[in-house]
C-alpha cells in the first residue's frame, strides 16, 4: 500500500471513531440517500450535530453530497434545495463495506480439493462446494433466528451483503467478493450464485430463488420469488 493510500485509509477510520459518526454512516447505508433532517430525527440529535457528522465523513470521502429540491417545485417560491449524503464509492480495506476474501479463498481451495479427489472439472467443484457451505451457512442461521426471512437476513447480513428490500426482491448493496468478481467475473458471480442458492435450501426459502442482475451500485446477484 502507498503511503498516500494508507492516509486516505486512516482517515477514512479515523473518521468514524465518534459513535454518532457510525451511526450517521449506518444510516445512510441503510437509506441510500438521506438529509440532515432526516438525519437528525433518526439519530434524536439536534440538525447542526447531524450535519457536522454527515459533512465530517463527506471530508473523508466515505459519504458524498448532493443538492436536491424535496418538494419537487422549482422556480421561484420553491425554497432552498436541501443537501442529501449518500454512500461514495470508495472502499474502506478495514471492511467498510465488508469483503469476504477469506470466505472466497476457502471455497475456491475446497473446491480445487473436490476437483482432484473426485476427478470433476474445476468448474462442477466450484458451483457443488459453494452451494453446500450455503447451505451449512443457511442451515446454522435458522438455527439463530426464528423464521425463514429473519434467518435469510441474518446469514446475508453476517457475511457482508447489506440485503435491501427491493419491490418483490433483495438486493444486495455490497458483494463481498468485488474485488475478486472485477477480475474473474463469470467463475466469481457463478460461485456466489451457487452460495447465495445454497443459503436459501439452508433457511428453507423454498418460495425465493436467485438470479443474476448486475447493476452499478449492488452485487450481481437478487434473490427474488421463485
């Protein structure tokens, strides 16, 4: 890592030290887009606080900002437009948002295993081993947590998808595998298919099913009815 890359690192953690500033940030995750009065409401702060946070992780290029009318009026008598923050591009290497590299690894060294024990091609051992640790995965989430969505989220959120309802669907603000997926796009959105597949055996989802749906902004993959 260049020494540029690690400041910009740091301060992007450093930034996040202050309790109300995760907050902030987890808010927006949670809703894309969202004002400093919206903010302030849902974190029962004073408007100024929110906004001092909102902009402090705007500085540290966690958030960006934008300006927008909410009422939709324009023209004269339509007011100020209000500043929304939303979720920037940039990728924190501490998890933020959370990759799963080692998730990746062993499924992909499993697999390699599988290839030469059993004579398959790699392939077939890659879409066999991700989907039963899906569902392993899945299968240990309904044990956590009563019913089938609240385990679905639970194993979607653990492992780093930030599952988002999305009419009849799911989607899934962060891959945990991009990097990966950059670089080697058909077997990396193959075997996350095949994992998220095997998530939803493991939670007995059997109405839902996945599909592939890359869109900037989300991981390839929903889960939408079957």
């Amino acid at each position: 890592m260049t020494p540029d890359r690690l400041d910009e690192q740091v301060a992007g953690v450093a930034a996040l030290e202050h309790p109300l500033s995760r907050q902030a940030y987890r808010l927006v995750l949670d809703r894309d887009w969202v004002s400093r009065d919206t903010a302030a409401d849902a974190l029962d702060v004073a408007r100024s606080v929110a906004a001092f946070h909102l902009d402090k992780l705007v500085e540290a290029g966690l958030l960006e900002a934008r300006y927008e009318r909410l009422s939709g009026r324009t023209g004269p008598g339509a007011g100020r437009p209000a500043k929304l923050y939303g979720r920037s591009g940039r990728q924190i290497d501490l998890s933020l948002p959370p990759r799963r590299y080692d998730l990746a690894s062993s499924l992909l060294a499993d697999a390699v295993t599988r290839a030469v024990t059993s004579t398959i091609p790699v392939e077939r051992a890659v879409s066999l081993v991700s989907h039963e640790t899906g569902e392993r995965i899945g299968g240990e989430a309904g044990r956590r947590r009563k019913g089938r969505r609240a385990a679905l989220m639970d194993a979607l959120t653990t492992h780093g998808y930030e599952p988002r309802k999305h009419g009849r669907e799911i989607a899934l603000l962060n891959c945990p595998f991009h990097n990966l997926a950059e670089e080697h796009r058909e077997l990396i959105c193959g075997m996350n298919c095949d994992f998220l597949s095997g998530v939803l055996v493991g939670v007995g989802a059997d109405t839902l099913t996945v599909r592939l749906a890359p869109e900037p902004g989300y991981c390839c993959v929903r889960i939408t009815p079957s």
